[in-house]
C-alpha cells in the first residue's frame, strides 16, 4: 500500500510485516565510503580489540572483567562441578543461565578460562559476520557500508568488553542478529526458525524478551492463520523452560538477584533509557535534518503522532517529579553518570530527563510510526528495562546501533546505508570509546590487582 508521509519519497508498506520498503528511486545513491576507508576502520577496530585483550582499557577491566570473575565464572564452575539442578536453582549471577552453561561445559571438559574467552571471541566473529550479511544481502547495503556496520561493532568499547571478558551480552545479541537475519532472507525467508532463535536469546539475557515479542508482532500478524498458529506453537515451546524457571526462582532472578527487581521510578528509569538512546539515535537524526526534512514535517503533523507525542510529553512532566528515584538505578548510561560525577544537582539532572523523554521518546515514535510493527522493537526495548533497577549502558551498546543501523524499516537507515553519512555510526562508538578511557584512565593504577 503506497505511503506518502508529506510530500517526501514515496514509502511503500508491506502489508504481511507491517513494515516500510524503499524503491530505488526513493533513496538516491549517494558517494559511499570508499574500500580503503571501511578497511581503515576495520583496522581501527581490529587494533582497539587488541588493546582490549591486553587489558589496557580500564573501563572494561573495571567492569566486565570483574563481572567475569566475581559473578560469570563462579556460575560456570557450580554448573561444571554441581549436579544441574542444584546448580540451576540459585547461583551467584542475575542473568537467564544459557552461556553460563556453556562456560560450565567447557570447564567440564578440561577447558581453562583462557578457553572461555575464546569461545566468547569466537561468538562474537559470528556476530560480526551476522551484521556483515544483514547489511550487505537482506538490507541491500553497498559492501563498504556494510563493512563499516562491521567496524562499528569492532570500535564499541563494550563489544570489545564483552568478547574479551566472556560476558553474557554477545551470545544474546547475536542469537538476536540470527534471528532476523534468517527472518529478512530475500529468498526463503523462515519466520519461525527467526523467533526460536530470537526465544534462545532470552534464555541467555531476560531482557531480549523484547526480541521474540518484536518478531511475533512483525511477522505473525497479517500473513494468515497458519503462520500465526505456527508462530505462537512456537513462541509456546520456547516459553515453556521460561515459564518453569521463573516458577521456580519465584521471580525472573535467580533468588540471590531478587535486590535487582524494581518498579519504583518507572518513569525516571525511562528517561534515563531515553538519554543513552538519544546518543544512538545521532546518526538517524542527522540523516532527518540532512535529508528528510520535509517527510519529518509532514509526518509530525498527523492524528497518530500528535496524540503520541501528548503521551510522551505527558511522561515528561511526570519524570520532573522524580527525584526520590534519580538515584535508585545502577549505572545509569554515560550521559547520566556523567552528569552525576560532574556534580551536576539534581533538579538539574531531573531536567535533563524531562527533556530527553520529550525530545527523544517524540523522535523514536517519528520512527516507530513509519512502519509501527518492524519499528515496534524500539518501544519493546524501552520497556524490556522498567523492571530493573540496573541500567548501565553497555546494555544498549552494541544493540542499539545494530538496531538503528540495519533493523529497523526507516528512511533514515535507508538513507545512511547507501551515503557517507553510514560513516556517523563508527564516530558516535569511537567518540563513546575515547571519553571512556580518559574518564576511567584515573583508575588504571590500582586496576593491576583487579
């Protein structure tokens, strides 16, 4: 059904995923980077993991490294040395058990933590070459664009973290990436092997029950009651250990984490998502202002986006009231902490959220209403967090630029994936990357024992 959002490129919705496609003639090819430019930043990226591993990146030593040690490698060694379900029933980390699992198996079988990594580094080399094939075959990138998707990854601190210290969020993420990478195929694509791998994310992160939920919303509606009743068969099966753990534990945590649920400051918790998303959300924002001006202008005019944007404001006025939960959150994402560190007062940080819900929240709903079941994954995000008091931002990191770069069904991505502009991915994670280490630099001292 064709879609003219003002007077702009013509966008054109596909009715069974409720998402928008693009013409050729929609998005104008633009001068992409150049091979020897996406082979400089993968060189970048490939040199910054290196220095990782050699653990000259405090922030990840602080960090990842210590949630290795302290919560990730005692898990693994109860479910090598224990009986499973003894050590299923309580252990000392808050995430769902599946790479915790396999670490137990490697050590079971004579593997050192050393092999671990390894295997973490490898799971993170599928990850990579996941992106690579997203970008480049099911969204039609040119290669170096796609090459340059790749090298975003490589230059995110956090994904260079998560690789080297063998934490939980590159298993989750790219069981995500296999999940629609499969359910995007041009030729043969197979929505629910996407929605079975999506469910294994979520026994790995409970969080990535977004992942699921956003590939059943796209995909299982609007394409016949068979796909449906497949789809949610299963979504059924899958949920099913789930449903038995969270029975069990009595909560989504294990009994040990129960201190990390809480519904407290709902609203405070998302204007705080909201500012890391803001930072994310840069390169599409650039490509709004650059080259869809008039489709935003024309878009922000309509009845869905008016009343959306009444609610969002709305949140806004109610996170100025909420002071008492500013600091109840661990972590808090860069912009946050960083206020916070600085000294910034509260009424001032309270500020801050109000005007990153308002701005922020209005813009990802510009998006989420160019195709509103593809782009729903963005909401879900959101709200995969309320339940949690612990929001630190390389939760996000490298999800949310996977997503807005090669997930989402927007102008926006269309736009940066054929232009130079693909190239404000990599400088937003390289930026992230150089005010992490100056800021954690203070710490490199005492970080030898660590």
């Amino acid at each position: 059904m064709p879609e003219n959002f003002g007077g702009g490129s013509p966008v054109t919705t596909n009715v069974d995923r409720g998402e928008a496609t693009f013409t050729p003639q929609t998005v104008a090819e633009r001068a992409v980077p150049s091979a020897s430019a996406a082979g400089a930043l993968i060189a970048l990226g490939i040199a910054l993991w290196v220095f990782s591993a050699f653990g000259l990146d405090p922030g990840n030593v602080r960090s990842q490294r210590w949630d290795l040690f302290t919560y990730h490698l005692p898990t693994a060694r109860r479910f090598a040395e224990l009986p499973f379900l003894e050590a299923l029933h309580d252990y000392p980390a808050a995430t769902f058990p599946l790479f915790q699992i396999l670490m137990g198996a490697v050590l079971a079988l004579g593997g050192t933590v050393f092999a671990i990594q390894a295997m973490a580094a490898a799971i993170g080399a599928v990850m990579l070459a996941l992106i690579y094939r997203q970008a480049r075959f099911n969204r039609g990138f040119p290669p170096t664009a796609a090459a340059v998707l790749v090298a975003t990854t490589l230059i995110s601190p956090y994904f260079r973290g998560t690789t080297v210290y063998a934490n939980t969020d590159t298993l989750s993420l790219a069981l995500f990436l296999a999940a629609f990478v499969v359910a995007d195929r041009p030729s043969r694509p197979s929505p629910g092997s996407a929605l079975a791998l999506a469910c294994c994310a979520v026994w790995a992160r409970q969080f990535y029950v977004f992942a699921p939920i956003a590939l059943f919303l796209r995909d299982g509606f609007g394409a016949g009651r068979g796909r449906f009743w497949r789809m949610a068969l299963i979504a059924a099966v899958m949920a099913a250990p789930v449903i038995a753990l969270v029975a069990w534990w009595g909560g989504p945590t294990p009994p040990s984490f129960r201190q990390h649920l809480d519904w407290d400051g709902v609203v405070t918790k998302l204007g705080v998502v909201c500012t890391i998303f803001g930072l994310y959300a840069l390169p599409s924002m650039v490509a709004t202002a650059r080259w869809h001006r008039a489709e935003f202008l024309a878009a922000i005019r309509r009845p869905a986006f008016i009343v959306t944007a009444v609610c969002i404001v709305l949140l806004a006025v109610l996170a100025s009231f909420g002071a008492p939960g500013l600091g109840r959150g661990a972590g808090g994402g860069a912009a946050m902490v960083g206020l916070a560190r600085f000294g910034v007062p509260v009424p001032v940080r309270l500020a801050v959220l109000t005007v990153a819900i308002a701005v922020v929240g209005c813009y990802l709903a510009y998006l989420v209403l160019q195709a509103p079941r593809a782009n729903a994954v963005l909401l879900l995000v959101t709200l995969a967090f309320v339940p949690t008091q612990a929001i630190y931002q390389r939760y996000f990191d490298p999800l949310l630029p996977v997503l807005f770069a090669c997930i989402l069904r927007t102008r926006e991505s269309e736009t940066l994936g054929r232009s130079s502009g693909v190239i404000l991915y990599p400088a937003v994670e390289f930026t992230l990357a150089v005010i992490g280490f100056i800021y954690y630099s203070r710490w490199l001292p005492t970080l030898s024992g660590v």
